[in-house]
C-alpha cells in the first residue's frame, strides 16, 4: 500500500512542480519510505494504546527511532516486513521494560540500558544492511554524532529515572529499553535476528500465495 500511495503522491507533485520522470521516481521513493513508517508507528501505537501502555509504547518507539536515525541498523528486505518485525520489535521491547522496572529500580534498569547503548554504538555504529558504510573518516564522524546524541538523551533520561515524580521514572526506563533494543539492531547478533525473521516472513507470505 505506501508503495502505491507513494507513486500516486509522487505523480500528483510532479505535475504541479513540474519534475521529470526520473525526478518523480526519487519523490516517490522517499514518500514510500516515509508513508511505511509512519503506518509502522501508527500500528505500534494503537496496539500500545489498546495494551494500555501507549505512554511507554511512545517512549520506546521515539528513542529507538532517535538511536536509528543517526546510527543505522538492521532492516528487512521488503518494506512490509518491516513494519511487522518493528511493530513486534516495540512491543516486545515494551513488555521487556515493564518486566525489568518490576524487578529492579529505574535508575538501575535505565544505567543497563544506557552502558549498552553506548557501548554498541562505540563498536557498530554507523550500521546499516541496506546501505553499508566503509569511508573510515565518514565512519568516524557519524559515530562521534550518535555518540553525542546518545550520552545527551542519557544524561536526560538517567536524570528523570533518578529524580523524576511518577510515572516518569518508568517512562524513562522504557525510553532507555528503547535505545538498548536500537543498540541490539547495530549488532552482528541483532543483523542475524533480523535475518531470520525476514526469512520466515518471507516464506511465510510464499507459503500463503500457493495455498490461494
């Protein structure tokens, strides 16, 4: 459906800005992109929602979206595949952070978390299985970035685990649950996680086309 839908975006901005075929192309790829992601966090977010935990679902699905943003990760090779293995992904992550914050203090919770992130992006940043990057001095500059992005939202949210009136304390420790799952998807062992799932979806939706 985003694919569709960013074809039919791209057409219609193209006629009004005048753009060339292969101009419109580009637009739409971008649109699909960003229309599949924003069906991805809609989904998330009412499933969170009717889970009555849309406040952490958010919290969750913001830092790992920040930790993505400038460090990369794994992806499945088809859009819609990735919108399943997200939307699992968040929710799964959520569940984990609910479990952990009833054994532990935020701020203990949140510290793990937090040394994980930090640590991986250290190793694996800038990581990316659709697009990898091998420059070093790129390499070496876009990780400086996520490292300083990182250890400023950690300072935040250690900070609001720490000293925050409820329920932010736990908003924080499910925010830092986010980075630390976004940190499992620049490592060899969150690419082969995802490897599998594409595989299984993949064979999946075969198996369903040859039953129809």
């Amino acid at each position: 459906m985003p694919e569709y839908l960013g074809q039919g975006f791209a057409e219609k901005l193209g006629e009004l800005a005048g753009l060339e075929k292969e101009e419109r192309e580009v637009v739409a790829y971008g649109l699909e992109y960003l229309l599949s992601g924003a069906a991805a966090a809609a989904l998330t977010l009412l499933a969170g929602l009717l889970l009555g935990l849309f406040a952490e679902t958010l919290a969750v699905l913001i830092c790992m979206g920040v930790l993505r943003l400038f460090a990369g990760g794994a992806h499945c090779s088809a859009r819609w595949r990735c919108t399943v293995t997200s939307c699992a992904g968040v929710l799964a992550t959520v569940a984990l952070a609910e479990a952990a914050l009833f054994l532990l203090p935020a701020p203990a919770w949140a510290a793990l978390c937090l040394a994980w992130t930090v640590a991986a992006v250290f190793l694996f940043a800038p990581n990316n299985s659709a697009r990898a990057i091998t420059d070093p001095v790129r390499r070496r500059r876009l990780r400086q970035r996520a490292l300083t992005v990182i250890a400023t939202a950690s300072l935040a949210l250690l900070y609001l685990a720490a000293g925050g009136a409820a329920p932010l304390p736990a908003l924080a420790g499910s925010g830092a649950a986010g980075f630390a799952a976004g940190a499992l998807l620049l490592s060899p062992a969150g690419f082969k996680l995802v490897s599998f799932l594409d595989r299984k979806l993949a064979l999946g939706q075969s198996v369903l086309k040859q039953r129809r």
